[in-house]
DNA sequence: CATGTTCCCTGAGGGC
DNA sequence: TGCCCTCAGGGAACAT
C-alpha cells in the first residue's frame, strides 16, 4: 500500500528518468481513475520539461515547465513501472521523454488519480489545502502532536490516520508507529501524556525514515516490471503478523474497525 | 464540529 | 479445477 515511503521511493525512482528530460509522448489508455484524466493532458504535457520532482503526503509531483504540476496518486494499487518491456492490464497511462524513457502507470483497483494543476496554485490545491504538516517537515514535533490531541476523545489510531492531523500516513505505518511508542491504537488521544507524546512523534518519524531506507535499498525492484514492492515489510513488527509472537512474546492482536485491521501487542502497548 | 460508516475497485488467497 | 467468499484500504461522501 503506497504510503508516504512508498510514494518518496517512487519519485526518487522516477527522478533520474524524468528531471530535466522533455516529454516526447503521453498516451493516456483509459481515464477513468478515481477522478477523470484531464482530458487535456497530452497537449499540455507533451512538449513540456520536467524541471524538477517533489511530494506532499502520499501525492507525487512532476513540475514542468509548462507551469504545470501533474500530481499523481497511487491509490490502493498504483505503481510506475520504468521502461516495461512489455503492456500490461491496467497501464493506464504512458509516458515517453525525449530519451526514450519510458513510464507506465499500472493501477489495477484505480483508486489512484492524476491531476494537473497550475504550479503556482499547487499548495492551495483542494485536496491539498486542509492537509496537516509533513511528518519528516520541521513543523511536525511533539508540540504539534500535543496540540491536536488534547482533548480528543477519538482514538490515537484514529488520529494519525487523518490526514489533517499529519499527512501521508496510512494503516500499516500508524501500526507500527503506535507499537514502538507503545500505545494502544484505541487509546483517546487526549488521554495520552506529554512524554508519551513525545515519543510517538519521535516513532512516526523514525518508523518513516526506516520505511524510505528500505525502499531506496531496494530501488532496484521498482523498476523490474515484475517485482513487487515489499520495500518495509520485513520490518514490520505488528502489521500482517496477527497470531504471531510480539518482541515481547505476548500474541499480536489484530482487531477490525469499520473494515480497517488494527495490529497491535496487548502488552507492549497500554 | 467531531466522530463513525459506506462506497469505490480488482486481484489474491482460502475454503470446499 | 473451479467457484464463491473475504480481504486489502485512501479518501470522498454521507450519516449520526
């Protein structure tokens, strides 16, 4: 599941290929992801350079030259493969530069998009707009963890997960982050102390920068067309691993909530 | 406003 | 072998 290392991987593996190349074709075979395709985004990408690559929480972004920013996001399922050598089911966009590189977005469940939006207006973009700060970014700390939660009834679980609180996490990283700060994942947030707090903003970001690790280790697989991802998971210490033996010893729990599975160790974390 | 639930989508994997 | 079922989950929309 493409979250926030997921995503950083993919653009630093999509940087050497496309950072100061010119788009030379774009072939967009269906549009209908979870928003429409421009319908315009052959014209306004072809043609145009690549002056530099970036990311907000779990979207990528491609600056052009054009004065457009395509923002891209990889959904449930999304994945650029670089330079296939072969077409696959669900490549539903391609894109060639002025090398020869070629890309294709693969995105089976489509629950990814791509938008094109005018670089100057990218930070006040909708989905962008109500997004809380950058986990790895100098705003993010225990003092902003402190501010959001106090007062909270709602779970810590529930909290990391919204994206207005801190972006770019998902399930399996708010799992992880909970276990090594040793918090129970239906803990209300506003019940939790201040060093408690302290340490999980420290567990979000370590558990992060461990995950982008892993993934630029592994940067060799993004490209293999048949390769899967994989980057973190053998790190994981709760997530998937319901039934087995915590750090600890004690049983991983695993517990579903509105369709969502929590993993967590009953001793570890109170 | 805060919180909880549903839906979208397809492939993988388990049970029989 | 094949069919049916469940599960995966980000984010938008809707309900409470």
């Amino acid at each position: 599941m493409p979250e926030l290392p997921e995503v950083e991987t993919t653009v630093r593996g999509l940087a050497p290929v496309l950072a100061g190349r010119r788009i030379a074709r774009v072939v967009a075979n269906r549009s209908d992801l979870r928003r429409p395709l421009p319908p315009d985004l052959g014209q306004r990408l072809t043609g145009a350079r690549v002056t530099g690559l970036g990311r907000r929480a779990k979207y990528g972004l491609i600056h052009t030259d054009r004065g457009d920013t395509m923002v891209f996001h990889l959904g449930m399922s999304g994945r650029w493969r670089v330079d296939p050598s072969e077409a696959l089911t669900h490549d539903h966009l391609l894109i060639e530069t002025d090398e020869g590189r070629r890309l294709a977005l693969n995105d089976p469940r489509r629950f990814g998009s791509v938008d094109l939006v005018p670089t100057a207006e990218v930070e006040d973009w909708g989905p962008f707009g109500a997004l809380g700060p950058e986990p790895l970014g100098e705003s993010f700390g225990p003092g902003h963890l402190a501010a959001q939660f106090e007062g909270r009834i709602a779970p810590a679980k529930a909290l990391l997960l919204d994206q207005r609180v801190v972006a770019g996490l998902g399930n399996i990283y708010v799992c992880e982050a909970l276990h090594m700060a040793g918090i129970a994942p239906s803990r209300a947030g506003g019940r939790i102390g201040t060093k408690r707090l302290a340490l999980l903003a420290d567990s979000v970001r370590s558990v992060l920068l461990a995950a982008i690790e892993a993934g630029g280790s592994t940067l060799r697989d993004y490209a293999r067309p048949d390769g899967e991802l994989g980057y973190f998971s053998k790190q994981w210490r709760v997530y998937g691993r319901e039934g087995q033996a915590c750090g600890c010893g004690t049983v991983i729990r695993r517990r579903v909530e509105s369709g969502r599975s929590t993993f967590w160790c009953p001793k570890c974390q109170r």
